[in-house]
C-alpha cells in the first residue's frame, strides 16, 4: 500500500495518516500526489479486475462522501462528537466498544478543557502576578486538546464508516464487491496500519460467536485506544519523557498551585461496579503516579488504557453498562 501518508514518512518519521489533517499537509508537493496517484493506480490494477473497477470507484467514493459528512456534522463541538460516537455506536449494534470508550474518555477532557479555560481567562491577571509561563502552558495545552479531540474523531470515525459500508454490501448481496472494497487500495490519505485496523475490524464484526467477537473488538479497542493518543503525542509536539520528578516538587509558591492546576494528581476515570446482574458505570477519582507527565506518551498510553478501556472491558456485561450510561446520560 503507497499512500500519501508513506510519502509524508520520507520527511517526518513514523508518519500517521492523522498527520495530513493539519500542518504537516504543507509538506506534500504535487511530485508526491502523482506518485501517490500512480501507485494507487497500480493496486487497483492489480486487485480489482478492470470490469469490477468502475463499480469499485463508485462505492469508495460513496463510503468517503459519508464519513465527509458525519465528520462536518459532528466534529464541531465536544457535544456534537459525543453525539456522534452514540450514533456511530448505535450503527455498530453496539458491537465495537470503540465508540463508547471514546466517549468516556471524552468525560475528563471536558473537565480539563474547564481547568485550562479558567487559567487562559484568567491569564491577565496572572500575567500581573509573574505566572505567564503557566498562562502560556495552559493555553498551549488548551489548544493541543481540541484540536486532539477533533483529530482522533476524523481519524477514527471514516474508519469505522468505511467498514460498515463494506458490512451494507455484504448484506445487499454484493459480497464480492465488498471484498474488493475491503482489499483494495484505500482511501490515499490512510496509512498502512488503518488497512490492518479495517482487516481486524471487518473480522471480527463477522465472528459469529458472542464471546470471541467481543474479546476480538475488545482487543482492537486497545490497540485503536493506542493510536489515537499517538494524536495527543503529535499534537504536543512529540514524546517527551520527563525527568520522574513528582508534580509537587518541581515547584514552590504560586508556581506550584499553577502547576498542580494544569497536573492535577488525579483525574476521574470510569470503573464498573455492582453485582451480576446489576453492573453499572461509576466515575471515580483516580490517582496519578508521582511524576506522571502527559507528554510521555509511553505512560501515558500505559495508564490510560488500564484505566479508561480496561476498567471497562473485563466482560460483555461490563462492557454494556458503560454502554448503557452513556445511552441514558448523554442523548440529547
């Protein structure tokens, strides 16, 4: 697969397809579109028969103009992504917990999102009393988690839209057109891994027993949960590991209250709690390790997936109360 992403990677290592949605777009030249073009010419020549390829064209523009769509109809606010990934949810038959993960993930960025804005509005006033480097830091990071959040959305979303364009083929009786749409070349903005992200997806939305099909969606949960804070690492500027200093004691006075308010020591993470039978989601403070830093994407990946999509994975009953809570709380 030779995509636009693989010729990004010739000038930033480890190139994502998330990359071309943002400045590293001014990259690409037009000697890039025409290999990018001409390779994906070449795949199409070699895995769709010419008489499949008019067909094939037309059902992978129809798949991308509705990810187009629902991603100019909801990845415009917090609120209208939450929307969103219910919707998205409930077109997976709330099969793929991706979505409903996404969403509970979306629960601490809206807090965080309060505590950065209350620093940045306050920033005049705090400039006046020397703590502009932390203003500076807040808006910064205020900054990084929007357009984080509205990165992993159009990163993830087109995805999971494309699969079930594939799954509406299959339905319809055209399975060897949605096996072509499937192995083909995809659109030229993915990257290699979203191709095996598609392959594992599509598997294991066909697995017929209940269990394996969920621990199988359970597991590319993880492993989607990963990639997308590779967006949080990009859009901080890169990983950068600390120097395992707690919070606490990298600062005294002023600076430290700033500090402690952009490092919280704990954030509120999702668990499942009650009975069989009676499972049902609970958000809970949950403490940091000392020294935890947001940059170091290693950690943070680390943590965040035991906390955010493990805590609410260990089993399908699990898995549907979170699903549950997040159908009765946040429909609009």
């Amino acid at each position: 697969m030779a995509t636009l992403t693989d010729r990004l990677g010739r000038r930033i290592p480890d190139a994502r397809g998330f990359a071309l949605m943002g400045e590293d777009l001014l990259l690409i030249g037009g000697d890039d579109l025409l290999a990018a073009g001409q390779a994906w010419q070449r795949e199409l020549d070699e895995r769709v028969p010419a008489a499949m390829q008019p067909a094939f064209s037309r059902e992978q523009a129809a798949a991308v103009d509705e990810a187009h769509r629902f991603t100019r109809r909801y990845n415009i606010s917090l609120a209208d992504r939450i929307r969103g990934y219910l919707e998205l949810a409930e077109r997976l038959d709330h099969q793929y917990p991706w979505p409903i993960v996404a969403i509970l993930g979306l629960m601490e960025v809206r807090g965080s999102l309060t505590r950065f804005g209350a620093l940045t509005a306050g920033s005049p006033l705090l400039a006046r009393l020397g703590g502009q480097r932390w203003t500076r830091m807040a808006d910064r990071t205020l900054d990084a988690l929007r357009r984080t959040n509205r990165g992993i959305f159009a990163d993830s979303v087109p995805l999971i839209l494309y699969a079930l364009h594939v799954r509406a083929l299959e339905r319809d009786g055209q399975s060897e057109l949605a096996r072509l749409l499937a192995a083909g070349p995809l659109p030229p903005i993915w990257d290699a891994s979203q191709a095996v992200v598609l392959g594992r997806l599509l598997a294991g939305l066909a697995e017929p027993d209940p269990e394996r099909r969920f621990r199988s969606l359970a597991d590319l949960t993880l492993d989607q949960f990963e990639r997308e804070q590779q967006v949080f690492t990009h859009q901080l500027g890169g990983d950068r590991p600390t120097d395992g200093k707690p919070n606490h004691a990298r600062s005294r006075g002023p600076a430290a209250w700033l500090q402690g308010w952009l490092a919280p020591p704990q954030v509120s993470a999702p668990r499942i709690e009650g009975p069989a039978g009676a499972r049902r989601l609970v958000f809970a403070p949950t403490p940091l390790p000392p020294g935890f830093d947001l940059r170091d994407h290693g950690a943070r990946v680390e943590l965040f997936s035991q906390i955010f999509v493990r805590s609410v994975l260990g089993s399908q009953a699990d898995y549907h109360a979170a699903a549950r809570w997040c159908r009765v709380n946040l429909r609009a």
